[in-house]
C-alpha cells in the first residue's frame, strides 16, 4: 500500500483510483498524519461483510459437549 499527499491524489485522482482497482490502495496523508484510504469497491466489500468475532462464536453449529473441556492441571514439560 501505497501513501500519497492529499495535494497529490487531488492531482492524479484518476490514476489513485486507477491503482485501487487493480490492487494497489493508497493512504492519503494530510499534514503527515494518515487521513483515509483509497481502495477497491470489491476490496471495500470483502471488508465490510466480515462477521465479527462475537457473531462467528454466536453461530457455532456444535452442540456443548462438542467442544473439550479445559484442564487446570500443568502441562507437562517436553524435553528438544
């Protein structure tokens, strides 16, 4: 990823969303600090459908004895 000026991506806008579409997002600074970032709509996509971690625990299929109970005992040492 790449970082541009915000003065620059005003310039070349088209080619900054160009880039975007064929992979290549920009960060666009202003006054040195990361501002935004330009990318893809299908990319954009991709990051706004995935579930949260709450959710894909929420959705486990498995039923309660499906998944091992924690031992409290140590585990044991293992010798390279």
């Amino acid at each position: 990823m790449r970082e541009i000026q915000l003065r620059d991506a005003k310039a070349t806008f088209s080619a900054v969303v160009d880039q975007a579409v064929h992979g290549t997002p920009s960060v666009i600074t202003r006054r040195g600090r990361k501002e935004v970032v330009v990318l893809s709509y299908e990319e954009y996509e991709k990051l706004a459908h995935v579930p949260s971690f709450g959710r894909l625990l929420a959705a486990y299929p498995g039923e309660d004895n499906t998944i091992a109970e924690r031992s409290d005992k140590p585990g044991r040492d293992v010798a390279f």
